[in-house]
C-alpha cells in the first residue's frame, strides 16, 4: 500500500515537473543530445539548493560582489520562469573574505550544514582550490565561474577530480595568449619583464606558462621578479631594478589591487611600458586606483563589454537596469552564465542526485552563455573564446582581440612572423584600432591564416 502511494506520488511530482509550463528543458542548449531528462525516472527531482562561495570582502572585494549580482540575477530570472523541477531554487552565499582558509570553511559549512546540491564559486583560484579539496570529498559538484589556474579541475598525479568544474577557460590558453599578444599585437614587443604575485596560484601558473611559451612565441624575458600580494605594497625597489633594461612590457600576472600599486610606482620612477595582465586586473578598482597611469595597458579576459553581439548587450542592458548604470565587469557576466549553464544541467539530469548532475556537466555542449558558448572538454574545463581589452581613457575598456579555443595564439594572423595588420582578428572577423574600437559579433569564424604547430605544453599544473 505504502508503496503504490510513494510510486503513485513519484507520479505526481514528475508530471507536476513535467507539465510546468514556464519550465523549458533544455533552454538555450543546442546539443543534439536528446530530448533531456527521462520523465519515467524515480530519481529525486527537487528542490534545488545552490551554495555560492565568493570574494565579497577583503583584498579582491570586487570579484565577489561583481559575481553575487550575477548569480542573483540568474537565480531571480530562472525562478520567475518557474525555478526547477518544479519548485524555486533556494540559494546560500557564503563570503570568504578573499582567504583561502575561509573558502574552505565556508565549503564546509555549505556541504554539512547546509546540506547544499552543488556549490557555484570561487572566482579566485586560491580560493576555489581550497573548497575543491572538501567538495570532492563530499561528493557535492563544485563549478567555478571564473577560476582558471590549471589544476583545479585535477588530482596530484594529473586525474581529473569528478566533482569539481568551471564554465571559464584556463590559464594555459590564457599565458599563452598573453605572450603570444605581446609580440603580435599592438606592441610588437620583443622584450618583457615578467612581474607576478608569488603567493597567488593563479598568478604562477600565469607566470610558468609564459615562461614556458616566451620563446616559441618570440618573446625574451628580459628579466623576472615576484612579490607578496597579501603583504608588499610598495614595490619601488624591486621595479627600480628594471629600469635600465630594454624592455617593451611589463607583464604582471596578479590581481586589481597590485596592478593599479604597481602601475603607480612605475610611472613615479620613469617606466613608461605598458602593462600587460591578465583578467585579474578586471575591476572597476583598477582605474579607480591607478587612473591615467593605466592607460593604455592591456589586459586579457572573458568579454567585451563593446562586443555587438546581441547576447552581450541584452546582458549588459539588464543588469544595468538593476544595480544602476555601471558597465558590469566580466565576474558578472561569467557569474550569470554559471548559474544558467548548471541549471541546464540539472534539466538535462533530471534529477539533484550529483552524479547525474556531473554526468550532465561533462555533456554540456555549444551552452549558449551571455558571454559565448560553453562546451565543457574531458578536464572539466570550458572551451570558450577570450579577449584582450586595452584601458581606455576613463577606464573604459576596449576590445584589440579575440582568441579562440584550440587556436592559441600562433594561429595569430599566421604566426610570430607576422603582427597583426590593424583591421583584423585572428578569428578572421574585422577589427578597429584600440581607441574606440568594437569586436566582431561573434569569434566564431575560422581563422584568418592556418594555425601554426600548437604551443609547447602547458606547464603540469605545479603547487
Ligand atoms: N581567473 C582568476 C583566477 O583564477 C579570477 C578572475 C576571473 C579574476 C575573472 C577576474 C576575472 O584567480
């Protein structure tokens, strides 16, 4: 009797999941992977409860309160749309203050106290790394939006960890498209100093890679210092050192805060080279802090706020009609299709039980974000095409360049040889110089000149 009321109520829920009207299976994914979760299934199917785990307070402040507008945003979007499997999606955000130690307590909390589904965050890798330790443990699929050290996705002897993901590229493709920009971009550069936060997982993997990648790309590393984030805040004497070099940038593998210090105390002590960075530097803190010693400096990151594209600028158009008239950063952007790209997850799984869940994950293809689309690889990674802005005046950002996934950098207008003529992308679209410049809609195309041999390989991932 018992039996035939749970079967009979297991009935109830699925058509109930299954009759909601607002509820669209499979939204915006275009996978050709079937027609999605198996309604006859008894497997649990709700309500969903979301950990979030991010910067809000401390040294990188703006990661976090730049991704909780985000997610918040997602999470009011797919709940008027009638939440999932029926029910609304509940929500726990966690701040860890921008320590590491406080991202593994706040995974603790979230998985045993909490009892969350799955766990969105951090943005930065330290961070995310840290809770990866407990969440694989604990069996709850941890995604973050915008991590992108190598290693967080994978076991010490190079396995892929089953429980951990991120809807952002990595930072093999990043260094390596750093580099590769420095010599083919704008700045012809031959010769760099290599400036990076040593106590940043992030920055060193940034760091090794383009040691790794400087020379194939073309690129002579002139000379390497490092630095404290956490501590040092005047790095006059270190940067003093490379004043009698010839060099044409200075790449910084680091976070907002540090650049904006450092490009103040380069331009007190007579170093005109513009900075190179990676999506790090992105945060509204960075002019504000830095302001015109910024300008022109370079940066790499996940969007273009000056992208046509109609996906970007509907994003953008929403997210300023609610929190006022601020351009949102990429943390934001990354945030909301995060949150988007998980709950299509939990539609094509159809059920909360976390396998099925990381199950899902790994079968997320041509995922269309706000920012591009999303297809995660074998290593838990997203294939995702990445930018490179320049600091304008003002701060505003604007699109040089896209690089896109499997065509790192000598692909670039066909190799070391040839710098990019203004006017095109590597992707083949058209390009405006810097200065006011807009991308092409979409980094989609082809590229322009076959690509070149393949980087050399990533670094191994390290510490
Ligand atoms: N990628 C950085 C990290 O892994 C975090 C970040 C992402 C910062 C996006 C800014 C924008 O630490």
């Amino acid at each position: 009797m018992q039996r035939v009321f749970v079967a009979a109520l297991a009935m109830l829920l699925v058509a109930l999941a299954g009759c909601n009207p607002k509820e669209k299976t499979g939204e915006g994914q275009e996978t050709g992977l079937g027609p999605g979760p198996d309604k006859t299934s008894t497997a649990a199917t709700g309500p969903v409860k979301l950990g979030f785990c991010f910067e809000e307070t401390g040294d990188a402040a703006t990661f976090g309160t730049s991704s909780r507008k985000g997610c918040e945003m997602a999470l009011d979007e797919l709940n008027a749309a009638g939440g999932l499997f029926g029910a609304p999606i509940t929500s726990q955000f966690e701040d860890n203050a921008s320590k590491s130690d406080q991202a593994a307590t706040a995974a603790s909390k979230l998985a045993n106290q909490d009892k969350v589904n799955a766990v969105i965050g951090c943005v930065a890798s330290s961070n995310s790394i840290a809770m990866a330790k407990i969440l694989e443990d604990a069996h709850i699929p941890q995604i973050s939006p915008a991590s992108t050290r190598v290693d967080l996705t994978l076991n010490e002897d190079g396995s892929v960890k089953k429980y951990i993901y991120r809807t952002c590229f990595t930072d093999d493709f990043q260094g390596t498209a750093m580099a590769n920009f420095a010599v083919n971009g704008p700045l012809h550069a031959k010769n760099a100093v290599l400036f990076y936060a040593a106590d940043n997982d992030y920055a060193k993997g940034i760091y090794e890679t383009i040691k790794n990648t400087a020379a194939s790309e073309g690129l002579t590393i002139v000379a390497e210092d490092s630095f404290l984030s956490s501590s040092e805040t005047d790095f006059r004497t270190k940067l003093s050192k490379f004043k009698s070099l010839n060099f044409d940038v200075l790449i910084v593998p680091g976070y907002y805060k540090e650049a904006a210090l450092i490009a103040n105390q380069a331009r007190e002590l007579g170093l005109k080279q513009p900075l190179l960075g990676g999506d790090g530097f992105d945060s509204p803190d960075l002019w504000k802090n830095a302001g015109k010693n910024i300008e022109g400096s370079f940066f790499t990151n996940h969007y273009a706020a000056d992208d046509p594209d109609p996906a970007v600028q509907d994003f953008i158009k929403k997210y300023k009609e609610r929190y006022g008239g601020n351009v949102p950063d990429a943390m934001a952007i990354l945030a909301y299709d995060c949150v988007n790209c998980v709950v299509d997850a939990y539609k094509r799984a159809g059920s909360i039980d976390p396998d099925a869940l990381v199950k899902a994950l790994s079968e997320t293809k041509d995922f269309k974000g706000a920012a591009g689309s999303i297809t995660i690889n074998d290593k838990h990674n997203a294939m995702k095409k990445l930018v490179v802005m320049q600091v304008g005046d003002g701060g505003a950002l604007h699109w040089v360049y896209t690089y896109n996934p499997g065509q790192p950098t000598t692909g670039m207008a066909g190799g070391a040889a040839a710098p990019p003529a203004e006017g095109t992308t590597p992707s083949g679209g058209t390009a405006t110089p810097p200065a006011g410049g807009t991308p092409p809609a979409s980094g989609e195309t082809p590229p322009a000149a076959p690509p070149a041999p393949p980087p050399a390989a990533p670094p191994a991932g390290g510490n």
